[in-house]
C-alpha cells in the first residue's frame, strides 16, 4: 500500500527511518542531558539510589511478611487440620505466639497447643479408620463382581479377560498408592504425638520455672489433665514410652492441690519454712524431703504443736511463739501475737503428740 | 522540568531528541553536525530552561525556536547545506546508517531531494518543520509568527507541487 503524504502530512517510514538518530547516540545525549540536568537542579536519579533499592527490598519483604503473617493467622484461627498445605504456616503462628507470651501463661498456652495436636491425631487416626472402611468395601465390592462375572460366563474371550487384568493392574496400583499414603499419614501421626509429648513436657517445665499458684495451676493441671484423658492409644503409647513428663505432672500438679491437707504422718517432726501473707491460718507446705507417706490420716487424734521462730520482713523484728492444733493438719496462729508486719517468714517445729 | 523535575525533562528528551536530530540532519546534511547539534541544544535547554515563561506560550513553540536560531547562528557560521542540497555522498552514507541501501528508497530520496530544490526557503523550512520535525500548525504558527491559516494554504500549496511532481506516490 503506498504511503498517503497527503493525508498524515509527514515522510514515509522508509525516509524518516533515512533521517533518524542512531540508537547509540540517543541513548549516551540521554544520559549526559540527564547527568548534566542532575548536576544542575542538585537531584539524585532515586532509581539508581541504594536507598531507593533498600527500599524497594524493604516493601517487598514487609508484603512478603505481611501475606505470611495474613496467611498464618488464618490457618490458626481456622484450626487447619495437619495434612492442609497452610499446616505449617499455623504451626509458625504458634511458634511466634509462644516466643511473645507471657511467662506466666506460657504453660497454659502449650496446653492448649498440646490439645490441638491430640485433636490433630485424632482427627488423623478417625481419617484413617475411615478410609479402611471404604477401602476394605471397595475392595470386597471388587471381588465379589470379579467372582460373579466369572461364574456367569465361563467361558469368558480373551479381551474380556484382559480387561479384568487392567481392572486387577488398577486395583493394585491404587491399594499401593493408598498403602503409601497410610505410611506418610503414620508418619504424620508418630510426628505429631513426638510434638504433643515435646509441648506437655515443656508445658509443665514452664510451670515449674515461672512457680504457677493458685487457679493458674488448676488451670494448668485441669488442661494437662483434660489433654491427656482426651488422648488416643498413639498419645498414651507416647507417654508410656516417655512418662518422665507424666511422672512431673503428678509432682507438680499432685503436690500442690494437696497442700494444706496433708500431714507427714511418718515424719511428724520436721522444721517447714513458709511465706504467709497477713492471715492467721497458717498451712504448711510439704518441704520435708518427701520422707514417709502423705495422707490425710496422718495427723488425726494427734495434737500439733509447734515453736514458730519468725523475723517480720518489713520491720526487721524478731520473736518466738507457740502454738498448737488439735486436728493435726492444719496449725492456728494469730497473727497479732508475732507481729502487725504484713509479710514474714516463720520458722515452724512442729511435734505431732497422742491427743 | 523548570522545577528540577527529572522525569519531566527525561519524557522531553525522549519525545522531541529524534526529531530535533531528524530536523537538523535535513538542514544540514551531516550526520556528525546533527549529532552535535542535538548534544549541544539539550544541554542549553538546560541552561536556558530559565528564560521559558509558560505565560507566553507553549514550550514546545519555545523549543522549536530555540532550535532554529541555534541553526540560524550555525549557518552563519558554517555556512551549511540545507536538505536539498544534500550530496550524494550523504545520502549513501544516510542509507548505510539506516541499514536500508534499498535501490527504491534511494530513488526517491533523490527524486524529493530534487524537488525540494524547487521550493523556496520559507517552504523548504514549513516542509521541513511540518514533515520531518512534525510540529503541529500551532506551533509552528507561534514559532514564524504567522497564522495557522496562512500556514495551512502555504502548506496545501506545497502538496499541489508533491502531486504533480510524484504522480505515483512518493
């Protein structure tokens, strides 16, 4: 087609293609035009600043974080089972809510991790049970056409028979492909109950190191309790193999909601050191080197004698006092009689006598 | 771009650096002096950017004539070849320099050329102006101080003269 000068009013492509700049020429003049237009209006090209790269790094990545971090919640929130692809990304959200939890309630956050991990694997084993369920009723379903069809008509033609092959071919890869699956899902459950046991034994070292009191540790203990009884035969199979944690568990969570009642029946004398804060009933802590058999029985029909030697934290003063408890266990002092000093530490001698 | 602003002085060089060179290669009919030419006049926009007031017109009517007396003040000094007087020589050299050393192309670079030697200056430079650095009527109106009407009769003058010399196209 012939180029129309009177209608576009400029040269044909060919001929202005004759009078155009070489490409080289226009590339270095834009550069110095550039560099001498910089130098003259004190401007920074901010594309090729390391700032403007260091910023552009820094966006990038805060996006990156920011989507992970977006993505990772959402897992968590959701309670993503384990075999979901966002799995790993709940498990970095725990990791990240452990690092920035306080102490204090560490323990009762592994608790909670702990009881979705067993809820995990037992989600897991009911998939598990499931799927052999409808596995083994395929599979008889199978068997029972392939009979049928073969008492049917025996005299069945060779293409018919290798269809049957391709059925059978069939059939055994997808047992193998289902068969191996079973085996990373085992390995998922075995690495999960790996991870439970990791959190309950952690769980209860954090509640040894930050010293839970009170509904912090009925709260800590109800938890670890409900977790494991909620546990399937992998979890107990779990601890039964490691039951160091179990036996901490009984020690820390066991101790503590008996104390108060308990009376060392075997060694009735022994010398307990205790806090108390301003109240006139004292209850003594076993701290007697765990020597003889605790029990409630211990103290009944003896009557509890006991010297109290204390020193008033606050004010320094000093004194002795004595003191008895008919019922064995439980040891009345009043207060007054040692010191208006809201926090003291006491010596107590206790001496368990017939009544 | 009179404020320091880099991106906008990067859009002019790259919408208006082609044409300028394209502009003084057909006044001048050297590849070296449009080159030259070209450098030197973006590094005076620079340093003239100053004086452009926006009030009196558009920048691109100031830039086409800052361009002319930079070509005005050149021939004065070198005394030049316009276009049409381009040589031979050039045009083969022109034709390397495209990597197009097609016989058709050449044949009707001279025949053009042969024409343009018919017009008179005023014409060439509208030709040149309005075909080669393609500058809108406006512009070049502002730029020779004329009227776009007298420019737009003065133009379809020129393409009578086309028509009767290029019958079958050019």
């Amino acid at each position: 087609m012939e180029f129309n000068i009177f209608k576009k009013e400029k040269l044909p492509r060919a001929m202005r293609k004759l009078i155009s700049p070489r490409r080289e020429f226009i590339k270095n003049t834009r550069m110095r035009f550039l560099a001498i237009f910089d130098a003259h209006y004190h401007v920074h090209d901010r594309s090729a600043s390391p700032f403007v790269s260091a910023y552009k790094i820094g966006v990038a990545l805060a996006v990156f974080v920011a989507v992970t971090l977006g993505a990772s919640v959402y897992a968590d929130t959701q309670n993503v089972p384990a075999d979901n692809p966002l799995y790993s990304l709940k498990r970095l959200n725990e990791s990240v809510q452990l690092v920035f939890v306080k102490p204090e309630n560490k323990p009762q956050l592994r608790m909670r991790l702990a009881a979705r991990r067993t809820e995990e694997i037992v989600n897991l084993e009911q998939e598990d049970a499931n799927n052999l369920v409808t596995t083994t009723s395929t599979a008889s379903g199978a068997g029972n056409a392939s009979s049928a069809s073969s008492t049917s008509s025996m005299s069945s033609t060779s293409s018919a028979s290798s269809t049957e092959k391709i059925n059978n071919r069939d059939t055994i890869d997808g047992s193998n492909k289902r068969s191996s699956k079973k085996i990373d899902r085992s390995k998922l459950i075995s690495s999960l109950a790996k991870d439970l046991h990791e959190e309950i034994d952690n769980s209860v070292k954090d509640a040894e190191e930050s010293d839970l009191k009170d509904e912090r540790l009925d709260d800590f203990c109800g938890k670890l309790r409900s977790t494991i009884a909620a546990s399937s035969s992998v979890i107990r199979r779990e601890f039964s193999i490691h039951s160091e944690a179990l036996r901490r568990f009984e020690r820390k969570c066991g101790e503590e909601e008996g104390s108060g009642d308990e009376n060392d029946g075997g060694d009735p004398n022994a010398t307990s050191t205790l806090d108390a804060t301003s109240t006139n009933r004292f209850r003594i802590r076993n701290q007697r080197d765990g020597k003889g058999e605790k029990g409630d029985e211990g103290g009944k029909g003896k009557r509890f004698n006991s010297n109290l030697n204390f020193e008033s934290r606050s004010s320094g003063k000093a004194g002795t006092t004595t003191s008895t408890s008919s019922d064995g266990n439980t040891l009345n002092v009043d207060s007054s009689t040692i010191t208006s000093a809201s926090h003291f530490r006491v010596n107590v001698n206790t001496e368990l006598e017939d009544d | 771009m009179k404020k320091g602003d880099r991106k906008a002085a990067a859009a002019i060089y790259d919408e208006l650096a082609p044409k300028v060179y394209g502009f003084i290669f057909t006044r001048t009919s050297s590849k070296e002096v449009a080159e030259d030419l070209t450098q030197e006049l973006f590094i005076k926009l620079i340093e003239k950017i100053d004086g452009f007031d926006e009030e009196r017109g558009r920048f691109t009517v100031w830039f086409w004539a800052v361009t002319r007396h930079m070509l005005i003040d050149f021939y004065r000094e070198k005394k030049a070849t316009p276009f049409s007087s381009f040589t031979e020589d050039a045009v083969e050299g022109m034709m390397i320099d495209a990597g197009a050393p097609n016989i058709d192309d050449k044949f009707r670079y001279e025949k053009l050329k042969d024409f343009l030697k018919t017009l008179s200056g005023d014409e060439r430079e509208l030709f040149e102006l309005r075909y080669v650095a393609e500058v809108p009527y406006t512009e070049i109106a502002a730029m020779l101080g004329k009227s776009e009407g007298s420019l737009r009769v003065a133009v379809l003058r020129i393409k009578g003269k086309i028509r009767k010399e290029f019958k079958d196209g050019i």
